[in-house]
C-alpha cells in the first residue's frame, strides 16, 4: 500500500509539472503572436484622431521686464502717456511728473497648433488646414498677474486650392497686415499701428504676375470685435448695426535677386455703428443713431541691401477707428455726435548687423483731428523708438527704448523714456 501510494503522489505531481509545461508553451505562442501582430511605427495620428489629420505643436516660453519714467495708462500695455499738468484734474488722466513704475509679466507665451487635414474628396480637391494659437494675456483676477487666464488669438480653418483660399474663423484682418518690431503686448496700437484680430469669412486670391505675385483679401469679419460698446444686455453697438464690417487688401509680393522680400499693399474697411435711443454715450444720444466707421491705407516692405537692410512700415487715415485699433483708441465724440477722423502710420528701418543680432529704428504717430475732440482727449502720440534682437538658436532676446509723447486737448503732454527687456525660448 505504501509502494501504490508513492507511485500515486509520483504521477500527480508528474501530471503537475506537465500542465504547467504546456500551459508555458501555449503562453508563449501567445506572446509571440501578439508581438508579431504589434505595430511597429509606435504611436500614429490616427490612434488619437477620428481621421487622418496631423497637428504640429509650436510656441515659445517669454519673460518681459518694462519701465517708464512716467506713468502710462498701463506699465504693460500702453497706449497714452498721462498728461503731467500741474492742474491735476482730471485724475483719471492726470499723473504727477516723472512718476515712475516698474513691471515684470510672462502672459506673452504662446502655444498654437497647425493642422492638416490633407486633401477633401470632392469640392474642387481643396488642401484643409487651420491653427489654433493661444496666450495668457487676459488677466483672470482684477489686480493678479500671478493668475493670468488663456486667450484665444487665433482659430481657423481653410480650404486651399490652387489661387484661392477660403478662410473661417478668428484671425488678423486684412488690413494694415504688418507690425512694429517694439511694445509687443500693444503692438503700438494707438499709436500708430492698426488692425487687429477678430471673428472672419475671408477669401484670397494669388495670381502670378511678373516676378511677384498679386495676393488679393476680401472679407466679411464681427464689427465691434475690438472696440464695440454695449448697446442692451450682451448686444454690442457693431452687432446692433446689423452688418458686418467688410475689409480687403490688395498686394504684390515678391523677392529680389538678392533675396530680399519686398511688398506693396492697398487696403480699406467700412462698417457701422448703431446705438438705441438713450444709449450712446452713457445717456448722451437722443433718437436713434448710426456711426460709419472707415479707413484707407498702404503697407510697405522695401530691401534695400538683400537681407541686410531694409525699411517697412504702414500709413492710414479714417473716422471712427477705434474697433481698428486708431484714432488713440477714440472712436465718437458723443457731445457732438460726431465721428472722429485721425491718421497715423510708422516707418521702422532694420540692419542686421551680424549673425545673431539684427538693429532697428523707428518712427510712430496717432493724429486725431482735434476739431473732432473733446476736452482733455487725446490729440496726439508721438514714438520714435530704437530696438535690438538677438538670436542663437531657439533662444531669443530683445531691447527696446521708446521715447514716448502724448498731448491733450487742454492739457499738457504727457511724456515718458520707456525701456523694455525680454528673453524667450522658441519651439
């Protein structure tokens, strides 16, 4: 009975070890087909999407450091000097002289993201692409800078065929297409630059002609995008019109035998103001009244030494420009009712002086007609400016000194010495 009992232990754990064999050997069969069934590309698009569409992320990480030596409207985002008149009144405007401040902010860094959706199936077999691009400028806590919120600057898509293009969503205008190289947070709006980002159906045409190509935008974009003033509720002064504003430009483009770019642009907008009876100027408007706002300009980039030297900038003249960001950001006088006519541009020269590091100088100016003024408005900024930027590899940094001027109706200048420094890694 022992002997049969030992053989029994003997063949259970004998049955044991076989199971646990084969259980191995079907184990591995497994694994190896799975890893023969693994993709071998890692992680694609189409694992994370609904179709075959690719995103490319880009940005950069930025620091800025600013001082006047008088006070502005803003450290950050001037737009006026505040008039130093000894009077004092009125305090919303008046500042004491060489009153000076100091500001640190990281609310320019960016992150966008460009799309392509490769070629549609039918419509003409147009490209789809779009970009979506974001900062932290708005300011989330009255008084915070340490709770700066997301801002959406750009959000679009367009269909490219051959010459045309279609574009829908939230993008610059068509007008005044360049920017100054100084005061990055305002981009001397109000003082001489315009244009501005909004909600838009754009189409463009690019044709060949000569040596360059003649690049043509028409549009329909929101009128009070940037400047409306509520009417009732959440209805705005532009939406209230009941029109968009309408914009286009004209260009020709092209490139020297040196590699120099160089352009040549006409542009203008029009849209329409309209505020209720008893709303326009807190109270001001008796009956019912409409406000055209309209602007002409030209654009100009002009190489004169290849990639080395070079002189851009931009002229415009208009009314009511405030939703275009001119006129010092003043668009009606509702004492008189009356729309207020300005002109402005900026001329920048640029020399790159070696490698790493490219020099400009400059000019900006705002001019409102100061018939069209108020007491103790704006009548005009003044900014000659000088910059330097460098470069070396992904990492960036800039200076800028701005002499900056603002007069009033009224009262005396404003005027400030303004220096900024920044440093920024691209990506």
């Amino acid at each position: 009975m022992q002997n049969q009992s030992t053989l029994l232990r003997c063949a259970a754990r004998g049955a044991r070890v076989a199971t646990l064999g084969l259980a191995l050997a079907l184990g591995a069969n497994q694994a190896n087909a799975q890893a023969d069934n693994a993709p071998t590309d890692g992680l694609t698009w189409a694992d994370l999407l609904n179709s075959d569409a690719t995103f490319k992320l880009y940005g950069f990480l930025r620091l800025d450091a600013m001082y006047n030596d008088s006070r502005a409207n803003d450290p950050q985002i001037p737009y006026i000097i505040r008039s130093e008149d000894s009077s004092g009144v009125p305090a919303g405007t008046v500042a004491d002289e060489n009153d000076s401040e100091a500001a640190l902010s990281a609310r320019l860094t960016r992150l966008g993201l460009t799309f392509d959706g490769g070629t549609i199936d039918g419509l003409g077999n147009p490209d789809l692409g779009g970009k979506v691009e974001i900062d932290f400028y708005n300011i989330g806590l009255p008084d915070s800078d340490s709770r700066n919120a997301l801002r959406m600057r750009l959000a679009y898509l367009t269909l490219t065929w051959d010459h045309w293009r279609l574009l829908a969503g939230q993008t610059w205008d068509a007008i005044s297409p360049l920017n100054p190289v100084v005061n990055n947070d305002l981009v001397m709006w109000g003082a001489g630059n315009t244009g501005d980002r909004r909600p838009q159906l754009t189409v463009r045409n690019t044709t060949a002609a000569g040596a360059g190509q003649l690049i043509t935008d028409f549009g329909i974009g929101l009128t009070g995008a940037v400047g409306g003033q509520t009417v009732l509720g959440g209805l705005r002064s532009g939406e209230n019109s009941g029109r968009p504003m309408v914009h286009a430009r004209v260009g020709y483009h092209g490139k020297t035998d040196a590699g120099g770019a160089y352009q040549l642009g006409v542009w203008a907008h029009n849209s329409e103001e309209r505020f209720d009876p008893g709303t326009a100027g807190g109270g001001a408007a008796v009956g019912e009244e409409d406000f055209d706002s309209s602007s002409v300009g030209v654009d100009f980039v002009v190489p004169i030494s290849g990639n080395t030297v070079a002189v851009k900038g931009e002229y415009f003249m208009g009314e009511n420009l405030r939703d275009v960001r001119g006129g010092i950001l003043q668009g009606v006088n509702f004492g008189t009712m009356d729309e207020i006519e300005s002109k402005g541009g900026w001329v920048e020269g640029s020399y790159k002086a070696t490698d790493h590091c490219t020099l400009y100088a400059g000019y900006s100016f705002d001019d409102p007609d100061d018939d069209d003024l108020a007491a103790n408005a704006f009548s005009k900024n003044t900014v000659p400016y000088a910059a330097a930027r460098w470069q070396y590899g992904s990492l960036r940094f800039g200076f800028e000194y701005l002499n900056w001027t603002t007069e009033y109706v009224g009262l005396e200048d404003g005027d400030a010495n303004r220096v900024v420094g920044w440093i920024a890694f691209y990506f």
